[in-house]
C-alpha cells in the first residue's frame, strides 16, 4: 500500500515539474502570450486612480524686452593722460631737492545708450569728464571712436557720436507713466561685464537732493547697478528706454538695493538741446534757494515749512526785482514749489529773456514781483 502511494506521489510530482518545464518552454519561444489582449485592462489588486491632467506653470521671461533693448546699448571706454609728483627718496629730504613727476595713463570704463540713426549715444557727464580719449563698443562688437557732442553737469549727462552704420536705436518710453512696483532691467557694462542684464523694481520716483548733480529728479530702484553701468539703459518690462542709470548709494558701508537712473523725458530734453546747441540753454534769475524745516520755520516765526530764498547772486535778476535773502517763495507762476531743487527746475524750464513771476513772503508780508529770465551760468 505504501509502495503504491510513494509511486503515485512521485509520479505527480514529475508531472508538475515536467508541466513547469513545458511551460517555460512555451514562453520562451512565445513570449507574446504574456501580454494583455488588446483593449482588456490589467488585472491589479486595487484600481488605479485617475491622473489630473496638470496645466504647466506659465513662464516668466523678460527675453523679448532684453533683445529688444540691449543692442542699442554701448560699452564706453575712455583713457586720459594724469601727471603726478613722485614722492622723495629719504635721501632727498636731507639734500637739494628738484620734484619729479611722472605721467600714466588712466583708464575708465561706463555704458551708453545709441538715440538715433546718426551715431549719438547718451551717457553720464562723469563717465566721460576730463577724458583725453573716448572709445565705444557696440553689442555686435564692432569699436569706434567717439567725440564728445556737448555736456550738462547739472543733470550729470553727455552726448556723444560716433561714424558708424548701420546702427540700433533705442526705444524710448515715458517715464512720467512709471509707477513705484514696476518691473526694470538695467542693462550695461559692469565692472568690464558687457551686455550684463539686471532686473528689479522701480523703488521710488522723483528722488531729489541726493548731492549727485545740481538738478535731480532721479528714478530709484532696486535693479543692481554696479561700477561700468553708469550711462547705461533703464528698461520697462516690453523693453522701452526709461531711463539712464547714474549712481549707487553708499555701496562701500553695504547698503544695497538703492540705485539711480535719470528718467528719460529729462534725459530726451537735454539729448535734444545738446544736439541742437551743444550745451543745455536754461532759466536763470540768480537765487540760492533752501529747504526750510518746520521746525527752522517756527525759529524764525513762520507759520509754515516751505523754501526760502538763502542767497542771491549781485546784480542777478531776483535781486533787481526786490527779492532778498529770507524771503520765503510761495509761488513761481503759480504753483508752490515743494522744495529748493522743484524751485530752481522751475525757473530752469523758462527760456532767457521771458519772465517769471514770484510770490514771497517777508516780515509777515506777502508780496508778488516779476523778474527777468537770464540764462543759467554753466557748471564747470
């Protein structure tokens, strides 16, 4: 009995293993019976979840503006001849004494911005100051020299032309639309870095009495300009000039983020008067104005803050109309100016020879004069 079941077990187990065999075989040689019959989902033990078809996250990307912009903007490199008195030896401080000199080559690196199809570039007035030579280097990397148009320290602009065709041209937008959140890029040669493009915000607007020139109303903005960006492009985000980067503040005590560009409707009224004329003809009447505090206004027992006229020059026009140093101004044609550098862009927007009329107070006193518009002596 027990033979007989040991057999039978045995004989089972070859038939599995030969079945296994036979099996493997088969799929060997036909692997294509394993796959799924067309149209007859997979067997799983849990069914899969319906996948949400996901939109791609949009992309945001200034590249258009930037291809649009950056080829009108230029490196600008400039070389001038500096002569300095060497230092004595030690054995020449106990003897005769003939000072020495010797002369260098100082060299200078900012950025421009080409304005027209006849070769003039913008740029800051103190990129190319005391400069003996100026050297351009447009996007496509073709050089040219570059003689200087005319100069307006007052606003720290520059115009400059070189001989060269075809050329790109910026284009120019309206900085009075900026508002403070709107995108940036400033575009230029930083630290020898050309077409170097960086982004931010517009920080502020109207920035004034910065000590930077004598008439300011500066974009500010939080667009990383550094040292060789000076004169370079400010852009909007479709890639429209608005503006002309100028300075930094303060980078060497590590405040970062606060940079200046000069807004582009000054910059296209200077442009055109330069070209035009070769200087920048403004208004004159021969004021100093100052800011008064409220608190220098309650010194002085006045009733309010303001702009007071601190100086006068002799013989000037404010001084032949009646004005003296201590009058407050109230009105230049009718508008209050809300400070000394508003004072001096009003006067400075009338042509010489017209007049202007000021309103002032003095001793308690309000009194109104016209007086004759000069033309506003150049800064050196």
């Amino acid at each position: 009995m027990l033979n007989r079941l040991g057999r039978g077990l045995i004989f089972i187990a070859g038939s599995v293993v030969g079945g296994l065999a036979l099996a493997f075989l088969i799929v060997a040689m036909r692997p294509d019976l394993l796959r799924e019959a067309p149209g007859k989902a997979p067997a799983t033990a849990f069914p899969a979840a319906p996948v949400a078809s996901v939109p791609a996250p949009a992309r945001v990307t200034y590249a258009a503006a930037v291809q649009r912009a950056a080829p009108a903007v230029v490196n600008v490199y400039t070389a001038r001849l500096v002569t300095e008195r060497v230092a004595p030896s030690l054995g020449e401080l106990f003897g005769d004494y003939m000072p020495r000199y010797r002369q260098r080559i100082e060299r200078s690196l900012g950025s421009g911005v080409i304005v027209d199809p006849a070769g003039h570039i913008v740029t800051n007035h103190h990129v190319i100051a005391n400069a003996d030579s100026v050297r351009v280097q447009l996007a496509d990397g073709r050089v040219a020299d570059a003689h200087v148009v005319g100069r307006d320290p007052d606003t720290d602009l520059a115009v400059l032309k070189i001989d060269l065709s075809p050329l790109p041209v910026a284009d120019f937008g309206r900085s009075d639309l900026l508002k403070v959140g709107d995108v940036v890029l400033a575009i230029g040669n930083p630290v020898g870095l050309s077409q170097t493009v960086t982004h931010g915000i517009v920080s502020a607007t109207s920035r004034q009495q910065l000590g930077i020139a004598p008439l300011e109303d500066f974009i500010q903005t939080d667009a990383p300009i550094n040292f060789g960006n000076s004169g370079g492009a400010l852009i909007d985000s479709s890639g429209m000039l608005i503006g002309i980067n100028t300075a930094i503040v303060a980078k060497n005590i590590g405040v970062e983020g606060i940079g200046f560009a000069i807004p582009v409707n000054m910059v296209r009224g200077v442009m055109d008067e330069i070209i035009a004329h070769g200087r920048v003809i403004r208004g004159w009447i021969g004021i100093i104005p100052e800011d008064l505090s409220q608190e220098q206004a309650e010194q002085q027992r006045l009733a309010q803050s303001g702009v007071v006229i601190g100086n006068l020059y002799v013989g000037s026009p404010a001084q032949r109309a009646g004005l003296l140093p201590g009058d407050m101004l109230l009105a230049i044609d009718g508008i209050t100016p809300h400070s000394a550098q508003d004072a001096l862009g009003r006067i400075a927007g009338h042509k010489p020879g017209t007049t202007t009329r000021v309103r002032a107070l003095r001793g308690g006193r309000t009194f109104e004069v016209q007086a004759q518009v000069g033309e506003r002596p150049r800064s050196p």
